[in-house]
C-alpha cells in the first residue's frame, strides 16, 4: 500500500489541473475527492517514505462521514477501534473511571456517534490505497521551494521568486514562441518548482490549482508570504511517542492516565498491534526547570515514577517528540490560484482531538468547488467561497479548542480528573455549519452589517479589539462557543442547534435518516444517497416532482441527482421523470456497491434519479417537513402533507444549500445554476484556458475596514 515516487519529465506546457502538496489525511482526502471526479490531479511530499507515527488519534463522527462518502470508511472502522474508557490514577493508585461515550448511540440523522482510534499512518495508508485505485500515487521527496503565479492570481508577496521567476520565464518564452492563445494561457498558471530533482524528474511543474496542505511548517504558506499570527506556549509542553509495553503490563482495554502533582503519564492501546500504545507525558526537567528531549531512557523513568511499572516493561520507543501548544491561523487561506488547508492554515491546541479532523474538513469543503470550476460548471467566483466559510470555522475551532485544554487542565489538577474534561458535544464536528455563507440561499444578505442569527442569539458578541487580521476571533480573543465574527464584524452562528419543528437551515449539515429504496425495497440512507460527488435535490410532497423533473432533465449526468422523499403512507403513482424503474434501480443500486467495494465513487457513480420512501418519519422529522405539514393542517390544508412540498438542495459536502417550499422553482433553478451552470446546454468550456479572477474575499475585508 506505501506510495511510489513518480517517475518521467513533463514537457514545459503540460499542466495539471491541481498541484496538492503534502500527502497527510488532508491532501490524501482532497487529492481522492478530486481523482473521483476526474480532475487531473498531482500529490507531492518532501518525505522519503510514508511516516509511522501515529500522532492524531483518528477521525470524528463528522469526519467519518467524510470518509464514508469516499468510500474507505468501512476498511477505517476495521483497522481501528471504538474509543475506550479511561481509568485515571493518582500517586499511581486508581482513583476513577469514565466512559464519555457510555450515554450515546447512533442517531436516525447521524449513524457514527463517536470518534474512532485509529493511528494516523494506518489511515493514510487506507487513503493512499484508494488514491491509487484511481491511478494517482503519492510523489515521495518532492519538496516545493518556488512558486510563482501569474498576474491574474496574484501572491501577497512573490516569494520563491529565485528558480520559480526563472521557471516562469522560461514558460512564457516557449508559450510565445508557439503563438498560440491555449499556450499563453497556459503559460498564466502557477509555476511550483522543486528542489534538487533527480533524473527522470522535472524540476518544476505548472498547475491551474495549488494546495498547500504541508503542516504547520508550510513551505507554500511560507513561499506565499502569508503570515501565521498566534502563540506558541513554552511552559505547556509534553513528549510523545509509540512505545511497546511488555504482554499483560496494562489492560489493553483502557486508556490509562496517571495526573500527578510533579507530572503525568498517558498510555493509550494504539489499534491493531499486539503491544503497541501511545506515549504522552510531562516532561523530564533539568536543573533550572528546562524539559528535556524525549529519551526511551527518560520515557522509562517517567513510567516508573509516576505509574509503579518496572521502567524495563517498555521495551521499545521511537518516533519521539516535544509537543508544545501552538495555537496559530494563517492571515488568509488563498493567494490567487493556491489555497492552504489543514495545519498549513491553522492549528489548534491537542485538546478534543480537532486538528487532523478540521483538515479533512477542509478538504472535503474546498474539493468540489475546485471540481465544478475545473469542470467549467462553475463559475472561478464559487472559491471564493471556499475561505469565507472555513476561516471563521477554523476561528471558532481555535477558540474550542484552547477552552477545552483549560477546563482539562484544570480537571486533573484534581484527584479524577482526566482527559474525558476535553470530550463535548461540539467536538463531534456535526454542529459545523455555514450559516452566514453566500452559498446559504435562504439567508438575510449582509447589506445591513448584520446576521440572522446574531441578533436572536442570547449570547452573540464580539470583541473588536481582540481580533484575527482577517476580522474573524484572534486564537486568544473569547467568544461564545457556538459564535465566529464574519470578516464584516457581524457575529456568526456556528452550527446552532435545530430542533425538529425546525429542520436544517441553509448552511448546516444535512442530517442523516434510515430509509428504503422506493424501487428495490432495500435498506438504505440519505448520506448513502449523498454520496459521491454530486449535489443532491431531495423532493418532499407531491408537488415537488415538477422541480425534481426539471432538475434531473436539465442536469441529469452532470453533477446533479434527484430523489423524492416519499412518505409511509404516500401514493406513490406512477415513475417520475427522474425516477428510476425498479429494474433500473436494482442494477444502479449493485454497481454501486461494487464501486464503493473496489474504490470506483467517481463522477460516473450513482444514480441520477431515485426514490426514497420514509417508512419511519425520520427524513420528515429531520428536515422539518412534518411539522410544515401540520402546520398547513392547523391553519386549513390537507393533514396528508404540506400543501406544497418541500425541496432540500444538498450540497456535494452534505450541507444544506437551499431549502425551499416546492412551488419555488425558481429558486432551485438559479441555485443549481451557480453551483453547475445551465446544464447540458451549458456553453462554459472546462476551466483550462479561462482566466479567473483574483480573490476578493481579501478586498472586501479591506473595504470594510477602511469604512
């Protein structure tokens, strides 16, 4: 499963449509979503070879639908575990046991309830393997040192400008050598040069599309000039490692922690080994109070003092490191053609376990938007989008993040107190949502300086004082929990709770619901009819089938599935236009199987049309189109449904992008439109010779400052 270097030179005017560098969770994430939809796409890392450590614990419920949807989630579940209880120890006696998943279970709208361990190199590793079912393989030792765009997309500072300037030049001499128009287009994208290439290799590359998703240390946040504001703690620091205990020195069934006065210790099973677990600690010190380099030796020390263990019960340690607390956001996560995502754009505290998973996020917010606009469906203005809606999540995680490590921090200053203070219900990532987004169709536009959702939220504020450059919470500002500050100043709602007389609003994540497949009489669920990279119009009451006709006739094959929504009790008549026969369903429905078995989601999967029926009421309950219905009834309709039906647009990221009464297809059609163009009778060409234009998520944010 390890990742091959790629081999063989580029000529100077090929360019792939998306560059991603670095080959972590978040560009494996990103660079599968792109492969799925036919995108052209490249995926470098300065590594030699794969790393090992195991780092981030694994994915959250929000992320595991994320992996769900590519596909790999069931081969994540196997190689990983269920997150254990936890028995905490003082003066190495046990002193309490918590579970903090013992009182939840999956949900009609959501089927994972918890995070699952899994090691991090276990995961890439499941990531890379579907990344190479698509014939994309990661290129090991390929480390970025240049970048140069060209004037339409513009670098807040032409950094790399050494050998990509020369790069660069080189280009545009050859593309104005051929005199065509195709070859200056092409000679307009962003020029990534690489160091010391080996034969066989190109020295540098050009791509429509960058993504730097290279950590923390980003080369191309770096080479973009982008600043990285926040704080790092010198006095909050911890050692870490994978380490091997002797057979039967501690129940592997536990996730043990011993919190002392004088320091801690924390050992955590690490899955699918036999003696293998995650090491964290406080530090030795020295003399003056300094912490030391993690050592096996000092590791070994450590777990004799504070847990009672013969230090030689630790056979093994590698893969050791300092952690020290960072907390930092990049200034912007776009500079023209290259965006940054995951720990390139912001880390957070270890606390809640977010980091890893807020970069999958990312990836899967950002990789149809890059798709649509590759694809020439989109208009270049739709990624825009893509840093208006993930910089103040990213704002937001960053201030849950530093509150959890305080409240864990001050947990075990007392006897019981453990790691479990972390663990709340927004870690789970399905509350996220983008309420305040211009994709959010059904919202109160910001003309005024205001949201929606501020001014009924009882406890929306703002510190102006204390705020990130870009107008979004400085990583040391307060702010509600569940409140961001748009870049306008407006206070933004972040994944407010619904109640069921509500439904999801624009913005929120689509909720999940059990159901039946209308043609076969199989099992099935709505996210299972998300999945894949489409946008989903989910029609509810009779009335919406002459949006769902128009809907599958006009985008049928082309980024768009339809399906009803039937109720238990429903006539259901005869097929719609965008239904499928039985027949038809039944074949559809084992193709896809064996696509999700064998890695084949992409942009050919899954039906155009389908039909669901409700049998439970749960996709009613969820999308509040039961309580609209007896509403309608109260006030003189018919008790057999909402007068008019309901339409959910959902978006390939499983966000709610319009939800509308059905006799407003106007609505629905110009929403698809600026998410897919006109259709089949779109004149749009791909997205290979168009210039697009600058950014302007950045302007705006300096028109609003300066008055």
């Amino acid at each position: 499963m390890d990742a091959d270097r790629g081999a063989g030179t580029v000529t100077s005017t090929e360019v792939t449509d998306v560059l991603v560098v670095g080959a972590g969770p978040t560009g494996l994430v990103l660079a599968c979503d792109l492969a799925r939809r036919g995108i052209a796409v490249r995926i470098v890392d300065r590594s030699p070879a794969p790393p090992r450590t195991s780092r981030a614990k694994g994915p959250n419920p929000r992320s595991l639908e994320i992996l769900d949807d590519l596909g790999v989630a069931e081969a994540v579940l196997a190689a990983g575990s269920a997150p254990l209880p936890m028995l905490k120890y003082r003066d190495r006696a046990p002193v309490a046991r918590a579970d903090p998943w013992a009182g939840s279970a999956p949900s009609p709208d959501a089927a994972y309830d918890r995070a699952w361990l899994v090691a991090q190199w276990r995961l890439e590793e499941i990531l890379r393997a579907r990344l190479a079912g698509y014939g994309v393989r990661v290129e090991l030792g390929r480390e970025v040192v240049g970048l140069t765009q060209s004037p339409d997309a513009p670098t807040e500072a032409e950094a790399g400008a050494g050998a990509g300037a020369e790069a660069e030049a080189e280009a545009e001499a050859e593309a104005e050598a051929e005199g065509g128009p195709e070859a200056d287009a092409e000679a307009s994208r962003v020029v990534v040069t690489f160091a010391g290439g080996r034969r066989g290799e190109e020295a540098a590359l050009r791509a429509r599309y960058v993504v730097g998703c290279d950590g923390a240390h980003s080369s191309v946040r770096k080479l973009l000039g982008i600043g990285f504001e926040g704080t790092t703690r010198e006095d909050q620091v911890m050692v870490c490692g994978d380490v091997e205990l002797a057979e039967d020195a501690l129940d592997r069934g536990l996730w043990h922690q011993w919190f002392d006065e004088d320091g801690a210790v924390m050992l955590c099973p690490i899955p699918g080994t036999r003696t293998g677990w995650w090491f964290q600690a406080g530090p030795e010190r020295d003399g003056r109070g300094r912490p030391l380099a993690p050592t096996a030796d000092g590791f070994r020390r450590l777990l004799a003092h504070h847990t009672g263990l013969p230090g030689q019960a630790l056979t093994r340690a590698e893969l050791l490191s300092t952690y020290r607390v960072n907390v930092r956001m990049a200034d912007r996560f776009r500079a023209g053609r290259v965006f940054l995502a995951g720990d390139a754009a912001h880390v957070h505290a270890i606390a809640g376990g977010l980091g890893m998973n807020t970069g999958i996020q990312d990836a899967f917010n950002l990789g149809w938007k890059l798709g649509e606009v590759l694809a020439g469906r989109a208009d270049p203005e739709l990624l825009d989008t893509y840093e208006e809606e993930r910089l103040p999540v990213a704002a937001r995680t960053l201030d849950l993040t530093s509150e959890r490590l305080r409240a864990t921090l001050e947990a075990i200053r007392r006897p019981g107190g453990g790691l479990d203070s972390a663990i709340t219900a927004d870690t789970t990532g399905l509350g996220v949502g983008y309420r305040w987004s211009s994709l959010a169709a059904d919202r109160t536009h910001l003309d005024a300086g205001t949201h929606p959702d501020a001014s009924s939220h009882p406890d929306a504020h703002t510190h102006p004082d204390r705020t990130h450059p870009t107008g979004a919470p400085h990583p040391d500002a307060r702010t509600h929990p569940t409140t961001v500050t748009h870049p306008t100043g407006a206070p933004l709602t972040v994944g407010a709770p619904l109640t069921a007389d509500e439904g999801p609003q624009a913005g929120d994540r689509a909720p999940d619901a059990p159901c039946t497949d209308a043609a076969t009489g199989a099992g099935t669920r709505l996210h299972r009819v998300f999945a894949g990279p489409r946008t989903t119009v989910l029609g509810f009451g009779p009335e919406s089938a002459a949006v769902l006709d128009e809907a599958a006739a006009t985008y049928g094959g082309t980024g768009v599935r339809t399906c009803r929504v039937y109720a238990a009790d429903e006539d259901r008549g005869e097929n719609r236009a965008g239904e499928q026969s039985q027949e038809q369903s039944q074949e559809q429905g084992e193709e896809q199987s064996a696509d999700r078995r064998e890695g084949r989601t992409g942009a050919e999967a899954g039906p155009p049309g389908c039909a669901v029926i409700d049998a439970e009421g749960h996709a009613a309950a969820a999308y509040g189109t039961g309580a609209s219905a007896r509403a309608e009834a109260s006030a003189g309709g018919t008790a057999s449904g909402a007068r008019t039906g309901t339409i959910v647009v959902v978006r390939p990221d499983h966000h709610v992008g319009l939800r509308v009464p059905a006799d407003d297809a106007r609505s629905v059609r110009e929403y698809l439109r600026r998410l897919h163009g006109t259709g089949h009778s779109a004149a749009r060409p791909p997205e290979q010779s168009s210039e697009r234009s600058p950014d302007r998520f950045p302007d705006m944010v300096d028109a609003v400052r300066k008055g």
